[in-house]
C-alpha cells in the first residue's frame, strides 16, 4: 500500500495514472452545463463567419470602387508584329 502500489490511490498519484480508486474530476459538472457550452461555441462561430463574410464584402465594394475611380487609359497603338520566318530555304 504504498508508492509502488499500481491499485491504490498513493501509487496512482505517484505514477500519475487514473483509474478506480483515483478518479479524474470532470471541468463539466452536468449535462445542462455541457449543452451550454457547445450553443455558445455554435454562435460564435457563426458570428466570426458572418463577419468574415462582411469584411469580404466590403473589401470587394471597396475594389469596385477603385475601378471606377480609374480614369481610361488612352489607347495603344497595337505593337509591330515579328516578319513571318520563311519557309524552308529554296534549293
């Protein structure tokens, strides 16, 4: 019954090892508890995605916007086209 005792609850402290004479204490102490926990993580997860989708929303008007904004560049001439290589070297 001491520290090298593998069913006690002296040796089970020792080894650091849980089991029927050393219980582990639940954080949660019912059910009630536990439903809680999990709607609130529920929300907030849904919360931090429907914000995220704003701030990609936003970000998009703000593009759009800058677009816009943007007055039409004047028109290029169409750059010069490489001469066409000739065909096989006549004999």
């Amino acid at each position: 019954m001491g520290k090298g005792d593998k069913k006690s609850g002296k040796g089970k402290r020792f080894k650091g090892t849980y089991g029927k004479s050393r219980t582990k204490t639940s954080k949660i102490k019912n059910q009630e508890e536990l439903a809680n926990l999990k709607k609130k993580a529920a929300s907030e997860k849904k919360k931090a995605k429907a914000d995220a989708a704003e701030a990609k929303e936003v970000a998009k008007e703000k593009e759009v916007t800058k677009e816009k904004v943007k007055a039409p560049a004047a028109k290029k001439a169409p750059a010069k086209k490489a001469p066409a290589k000739k065909a096989a070297a006549k004999k």
